[in-house]
C-alpha cells in the first residue's frame, strides 16, 4: 500500500484533517511528525545537542527543556529555527521512513503528517502528497484565536515554504476555508477515491 504525504501550513487544519483520516480508515498507521518531535527533545542525546546550540537557557535547573522558551528563540530567529530543525527533523525523517517502508507490505494505508514536508525534502519518500490550505485571512484568524498575537502568527507564517508553492506541488488538494464538515466531505472523497484505485509509484 502506498505512503502518502500529509502537509499544510500552520493552522491551515492539517492536524484536523488527519484525524478525520483516522476515523474513516481507522486501520490505516498514521505518523504525526510534530508528536515525534514532542518525545525527542526529551532524549539525551537531543538534549544535549539542544544546550550545545541554544544554551543552558532553556533548560530549567532540573534539565528539563523548557518548550516555551525555545519556542520564542526560533520564531523570533530563522537561523535558530533551521538550528533546531537540523537537529530534529533527519531523526524524525529516519522513523517515518523506516516506518512508511514496513508498510508497503500491509494492507493498510500509512499516512505521514509532516508539516515541514517540502522544506525537508520528505515527499520523495512519499507515493503522494495531499496539501490541506487555506487562505492567509483565515489562517492568521485561526492562529489569533490560538491566543497568539498578529505579528507571531505572521512570523510563523512566513518561516515556512509559501503555501502557493505547496499547493502547486501538490497531488491533492483540501482547501480548508469553510467549516468542519466540508472538510469531512473532502476526506470522504479522498479516501473513495484511494480506495478505488490501483497504486503505482508515483
């Protein structure tokens, strides 16, 4: 079965959209990239290549990485944030993998939810890509109302690949600008469609 590649923007619903996925394939393995990355700053070896390039900082006294601050560190600097991202991404790249290849030989669908999908060159693994988009009034609306203020939401915006140029690139399409049903509506045909059709490598 194929690995198929799941990317968007922040706030774009990408997150909302994988979890309709679960729910109407719910045999399908399902890799959540930003839930890979959560566990692996909590391993030594992340650790300390964190406080080698960030400091003692942001860390509390008990050694414990203190997520907030490390998050204001990378939007406010891209340099930081490519830093953290070096650090993060070819170990969460070698877990979806290695997982995505377990699974041609199953059944079932495997999914990657991989935000930073084309920034990292990850869809070359992938069989396809669905990007799940918006438009920037309603992603900036959507991040406003995640409490972060305008000039954040922007910056968060702008440290990723242009959505236009995902969406180009992509072989699917959910525009995610409606409310939650249509976004339902779209996974259900989506999943029709592979459900009916014979895979090749793309």
């Amino acid at each position: 079965m194929p690995a198929i590649g799941i990317t968007g923007g922040v706030g774009t619903g990408k997150s909302t959209f994988c979890q309709y996925l679960g729910r109407l394939m719910p045999a399908a393995k399902i890799f959540d990239a930003d839930a890979a990355a959560h566990a692996l700053v909590d391993l030594a070896e992340v650790k300390t290549a964190i406080r080698e390039r960030f400091g003692s900082g942001v860390f509390s006294e008990e050694g414990d990485l203190n997520r907030p601050a490390l998050g204001a560190i990378i939007f406010r600097d891209a340099a930081k944030k490519r830093a953290l991202e070096q650090i993060l991404h070819p170990r969460i790249r070698r877990q979806w993998s290695a997982e995505a290849e377990k699974h041609r030989n199953s059944p079932d669908f495997f999914f990657a939810d991989i935000p930073l999908l084309y920034e990292t060159g990850g869809e070359n693994l992938c069989d396809r890509v669905v990007v799940v988009g918006c438009s920037r009034h309603v992603q900036l609306q959507r991040l406003r109302d995640r409490s972060i203020d305008e000039q954040s939401a922007r910056q968060m915006i702008q440290s990723q690949l242009p959505l236009a140029e995902k969406v180009q690139r992509a072989d699917y399409v959910i525009w995610n600008n409606g409310p939650t049903g249509l976004l339902h509506e779209q996974a259900n045909r989506l999943v029709d469609l592979w459900r009916n059709q014979t895979w090749t490598k793309a």
